[in-house]
C-alpha cells in the first residue's frame, strides 16, 4: 500500500490537477483594492443631509433659547452673534459656538438697529424676554431650514423651507 501525500504541493508534483489561488496572491489584490478605496473614497463628496441639516437648525433654535433664558434669568442683556461669513453661530453666555459644513449656507436677516444701537450681526435678548428678532436660514441645495426669532416673545421657532 502507497501513501498519499498530504500537501497540495506534493500533489503537483505527482501531476495533480488541482488549481487554486496562494495567500500572497489575495493579500496582494487586497492591499490593491485597500489602496484604490484609500484613493477615491476622500474624494467622494459628503453631503449635508435633511436630518443633519434639521439637527442644525434644532442645535441653533436650543443655543438662542439658551441664551434668552440667560437673559431672564441674570437680568442682562446677551447678544448671540451670527456670522455668515465664517458659518458660525456664537452665544453670548456660554461662548458657545456652532459651526456648519461647507456645504451648508448661513443667510441672517438681523435687525439694523435694537435697542436704540446700531445692530446687524447679533439677535440681542433684553431682561424683559424681549429681543431684537431675526431670522437665520440654513440652506444647501434642493433645501433649507429657518430659524425665527420673534422680537416681542423672544421665542425662537423652526419653519422648513422648499428651494428650488
């Protein structure tokens, strides 16, 4: 009685037939396909979508609240500053700062003057619950949210908007 041989090497030997791919060969296609996706995935855009959009919008809502109810409740006046050049929102308590993607568009429409100063790039929050109103809009393309900000109540709602 022969033996046979374990190994697929001594099988070849012996004229088998028997083909198949080696370890270094699928670590090589692999590492090319690592390498391919390590190009081209940074280069893919990333788009700002609906419900990142709506979480800014809600972020931005909560940072004004935040900021009226400092107002209430210190008895000061408090400024949050909007800056649609650099994308940023800034409280005027906490420093906080909330700060959108490239892709996303900051649109304020802020009153010239409040509080007999001249005003324009802040929604300022008096003691009495009052404030100079505003609206800031957050857009990209195909769609956009405001965030309102009513100068008698000093309340802040969301209103979705459709771009075209």
């Amino acid at each position: 009685m022969e033996r046979q041989p374990i190994l697929s090497a001594a099988r070849a030997e012996n004229g088998s037939s028997e083909r198949g791919f080696a370890l270094i060969e699928m670590l090589c296609v692999l590492a090319i396909i690592g390498m391919l996706a390590a190009i081209i995935l940074p280069a893919i855009p990333r788009a700002t979508s609906r419900a990142k959009l709506e979480s800014y919008a809600v972020a931005t809502a909560a940072l004004l609240k935040a900021d009226r109810s400092a107002a209430l409740r210190r008895q000061i006046q408090v400024a949050t500053q909007v800056d649609a050049a650099s994308r940023s929102i800034r409280s005027g308590v906490s420093n906080r700062v909330i700060r959108l993607p490239s892709d996303v568009a900051l649109d304020a429409v802020l009153a010239s003057r409040c509080a007999d100063r001249s005003a324009g790039r802040s929604i300022d929050f008096f003691p009495s619950g009052m404030s100079c109103g505003g609206v800031i809009a957050l857009s990209r393309p195909g769609m956009g949210v405001e965030v309102r900000v009513h100068w008698l109540r000093g309340g802040g709602d969301i209103v979705p908007q459709q771009l075209v």
